[in-house]
C-alpha cells in the first residue's frame, strides 16, 4: 500500500521531498498547496499532482494519509495540530515549533489524534554523520572530552524569503534556522540531553530584527562540553564540527566527508553509497507508522532541541549561564 502526501508549503524543501517520494514506491504525492497559487502550480506540474492555495482545503478534500509541514516557522504548530486532527499523519520541517510550549501543544494534538509525527532533522540521515556516529557509539576513539562546531556562511542571500529576518516570524536569525542543525548534531551525537548554556550573541548589521550570528558554551548533563559558533555575514563558508577523545579526534563535515586521526594527521574514512536523507527519514517515518513506534527524530527529541534554542537566547539576555528548561 503506497501512502498518499500531501505537501503544505511550496518553497525550496518541498522540491526535495517531492523528490524523494518520487523514489519511493511505499508513497504517492497527491497535492500541494501555498498561498503563492502560482508556486503550488508549478510544482504541482512538475509533479502531475493537484495544488491548492487553502491547506486546510487540501487536507479535507484530498483527505492524504501523511502531510509535510514546510511552512514558515510560527505556522508550523497551527498546521502541525489541523493535520493531526484529521488523521493525518505528519512530517514536520524543524525547527519542531517557536518555542518548548507550541511544541507541548503539538504533542498533545498529535496524541489526540492518534497519528506518528516526526520532524525533519536531516542530519540523523546524513551517511558521514552516521558514520561519526558508529566510531562515537563504539569507542574506537577513547571516550569523547569535547565538541567544537562551527557553521558561517551568508544569511541575507536573494533566495532566502523575507519572513526569515522578522523574530515574529522565524523565532530568531541563524541561530534557530542553522543553530537547530548544531544543535541536534551535539545531542544526537552525544546521546545526553544539553544541562546548561552561556551565549553571546549579535544583532547587528543583519536585515530585520533577528541575530547575524553568536557563540555558546554548552555542557551536556555528564559533563561533555561543547562550543557553537555561527556568523551569517560574508566571509568563507564554514561547516563543521570536531570532535575530541581521549585516544584521538575526529572531523565532520555533513554531506561532505568525516576524517579521523589516533594522534596523527586526519585521514578520510570512506564512505559507502547511501540513499538521499529525504528518502530516509521517509522511510523512517514509514516504520513508526507501520511498527507504531516512535521515529528516530521523535517529538520529545525535538522539542529538546528547540529548548537549548530558547536557551541560548535567554542567556543572552541575562548575561549568564543558563539552565535547560527540558
């Protein structure tokens, strides 16, 4: 049986997952929709599906068993919770919602309704990132002592929609958009939970009313500490995160490669043929719903990492080291 999809939002990453579930025989796209009609349409050609402008006509017509949240942040829990409430099943872009308390309501939706939502964090996915994992989780490096990430690369770029540099809108600038990705990195990685952060961040010289950037200390509830750097303003692009052991360390680029070095000069591990993230987090989602399971990037994950985001603001802002309120 071959799930239909229908997909809220016709931006950028919804091309992706058409895509993906193109490749897939256990789903079938049945309709899009935007309030940019002429986006939808376009799409929806490309496709051979139905488009709407009204996502809530789409869900109560085409009645899809799955439907992909890639709407603008603060809409996702709105979406999220009208999906559930028709028996939707849903795939929901991350950041999982605003802040931890949209989060509470879109698990209590999705508990009323009796459906499986995961939220799209990419990086679980990702075959260098899987890879890291492996040599973490086996401790063929020692035990981990530390994490350093570091992503910069321009914000303010022509594609990006305007509703990314309004708060309101976004939740914040690069450090909810990106910062969500390091984030989850760090917690995915380590398998603990972020305890406390202290971060610094910069508003301005950046469109809009939201940061171009910051840096956080962050230490895990063992005792793991981590530092996240992010800037969105010109310069070279940078995307990665090491990783310190007690026997040696390790380099992550996601999508590019993973390098390790036992306390000489990093060698590249090779990397074995992978299906595209989209197309396995799909098949991650598949499972839960089949399996009734909870997916890899479930909605008590998630809404973790949107808390140590909340937290790096709220540090800011007092100018203190800050507790996650998980």
């Amino acid at each position: 049986m071959a799930y239909r999809v229908a997909v809220i939002g016709a931006g950028i990453i919804a091309g992706s997952h058409l895509k993906a579930m193109r490749s897939m025989d256990a789903l079938a796209p049945c309709a899009i929709a935007d309030i940019a009609l002429d986006r939808a349409n376009a799409l929806a050609a490309e496709h051979g599906i139905s488009s709407y402008a009204d996502y809530k006509e789409m869900i109560e017509k085409e009645r899809p068993d799955i439907a992909v949240v890639t709407l603008p942040h603060y809409l996702h829990k709105e979406a999220a919770c009208f999906a559930a409430a028709r028996g939707c099943h849903v795939m929901l872009e991350k950041p999982m919602a605003m802040n931890v308390r949209e989060c509470d309501e879109i698990i209590e939706a999705v508990h009323a309704g009796g459906i499986k939502l995961m939220v799209g964090h990419t990086q679980h996915y990702d075959a260098a990132n899987l890879a890291a994992k492996a040599w973490i989780d086996g401790g063929r490096l020692g035990r981990l002592t530390m994490i350093n990430d570091r992503r910069h690369q321009r914000y303010d770029t022509p594609s990006r929609p305007a509703w990314f540099f309004e708060k309101d809108k976004a939740g914040g600038g690069i450090l909810t958009n990106l910062g969500s990705h390091s984030i989850d990195k760090i917690l995915w990685m380590t398998g603990e939970r972020i305890a406390r952060v202290t971060a610094s961040i910069r508003y301005a010289d950046m469109r809009g009313d939201i940061e171009g950037g910051g840096s956080a200390f962050l230490v895990t509830e063992s005792g793991i500490p981590a530092t996240l750097s992010q800037s969105g303003y010109p310069g070279a692009v940078v995307d990665e995160t090491e990783f310190r052991f007690t026997g040696g360390s390790m380099k992550l680029l996601s999508g590019r490669g993973l390098w390790i070095s036992d306390g000489g000069d990093y060698e590249q591990v090779p990397m074995p043929s992978q299906p595209d993230p989209f197309v396995r987090q799909f098949e991650d989602l598949i499972g839960a719903i089949r399996e009734n399971r909870e997916p890899e990037c479930s909605m008590a994950y998630s809404r973790g990492v949107v808390a140590v985001v909340e937290s790096l603001y709220r540090s800011h802002e007092q100018q203190a080291e800050t507790a996650v309120e998980h």
